[in-house]
C-alpha cells in the first residue's frame, strides 16, 4: 500500500532527507495517480487509475475513490474500501451501483521503506532555486505473489511521506510496470465517513480476488 509532492505537505512536514529507511505516517488523505502496464496473452494493456486515498493505519483501515481509464477508453470509476479489523473489503462500481466483497485473511501492514532497502542518493524536487523539496531516493526488493521477487524504486521525504513508487516484475506470471505519484497529501483523517459502508455493499455478494496490479510499498 501505494505520498507527498503539495507545498502545504512542505510546510506541515518540512523537509531535508531520509537517513534511513522509514515508516510512512500513520493517517493522511491524498491523491495517488498511476499508470500500470502489464502483458496478456502477448499484447500490452495499459491501466491509468487516479484515486482518492484515505489511509488509517492506527484503525486499520483504507478508502480508496478511483477513476480508472483502461487502454485510452473504458472508464470505470470505483470506491474500494479495506477494513481490516472486519477482515473485509468491499469494491462499490459507482456507475452501476453493483458491489461485492471479499475476505482479508492478512492483518493490514504497516507502509514501510523496507530495512534492506539500499540508498539510492539525496535528490530534490523543482528547480532547487525556490523552495525545493528534498527527499531520498530507495531501492528495494521484495516477494512477488505468485514466487520470484519484485524490484522497485521509492522517493521519501526527512519525515517518511513518498512522492513517487516505481515498480516491476511477474506477479503470478503476468508480467507488470507500474509507476505511481503521490500529490495533495493532508496529514489526519478529515472525512471519516468515508470508511462507512455504502448501502449497495451491505448485503453484496462475496467474490475470490484477482491479481490486476502490482504490490507496492506505499500505493493502494
């Protein structure tokens, strides 16, 4: 679970470089915007996906509001909420109004920059001339469902709050890239009811998941 780029997250955090690998902050709201390529039967498929992410991890739990748009054309627009400590998701289409749900059989971890990441280097954000923002670049490595492993790229502030997550490689043999920004983050949950079920989700359907994008350490 795919934080940062806004000058009002400057201003609130500060900003300088990661000396070591971190935690991301425990609550925050923001968009997360990506674009995820990824290989079927020999042709490439290309995934845009902005969202509005809710992130709570002191009461275990994510909301998500995305717009997805599918090779240029399909559009979708979903909200998908992770309750951990109910062990359930929910997936709301808000086109169709239809939703189902699935069971969350692992507890919710922590987003972290894993401690065997290797420092990539000190970099900053803009011109340099007015008001950078500092951050420290990572390479990490970590298991990829399915087997093998999957090999990426983050960039972190001095207090931990990503700003881009690149990563690629073979989830269940389907090979995958995805890059993502994180842009407009707000510290703390300000929309609380966001993480209230939906009417359409309350006696949904139970579904199995399915892979349709890569794991990352920060995105959702």
């Amino acid at each position: 679970m795919s934080l940062l780029y806004a000058c009002v997250f400057v201003a609130v955090l500060g900003q300088g470089w990661s000396a070591s690998p971190c935690c991301v902050p425990d609550a925050w709201e923001g968009i997360q915007s990506t674009v995820l390529g990824r290989v079927e039967q020999g042709m490439g498929v290309v995934v845009r996906t902005r969202t509005a992410v809710s992130y709570d991890y002191a009461n275990r739990r994510v909301a998500a509001m995305s717009n997805v748009t599918l090779d240029g054309n399909k559009q979708q627009r979903m909200l998908n909420l992770m309750l951990y400590e109910e062990k359930t998701s929910y997936s709301l289409d808000l086109m169709t109004g239809m939703c189902t749900k699935q069971t969350l059989n692992t507890d919710m971890m922590a987003a972290c920059v894993p401690d065997g990441a290797v420092k990539q280097g000190d970099v900053y954000f803009g011109s340099g001339l007015v008001t950078p923002l500092s951050a420290t670049e990572w390479g990490f490595e970590m298991p990829s469902p399915g087997g093998g492993s999957l090999t990426g790229t983050v960039t972190v502030t001095s207090q931990c709050v990503p700003i881009t997550e690149a990563v690629f490689g073979h989830v269940n043999g389907v090979q995958m890239l995805q890059a993502v920004e994180f842009v407009n983050i707000i510290p703390g949950i300000h929309n609380p009811d966001i993480f209230d079920i939906p009417e359409p989700c309350e006696n949904a359907p139970e579904e199995y998941a399915e892979e349709g994008s890569l794991p990352g350490l920060f995105s959702v």
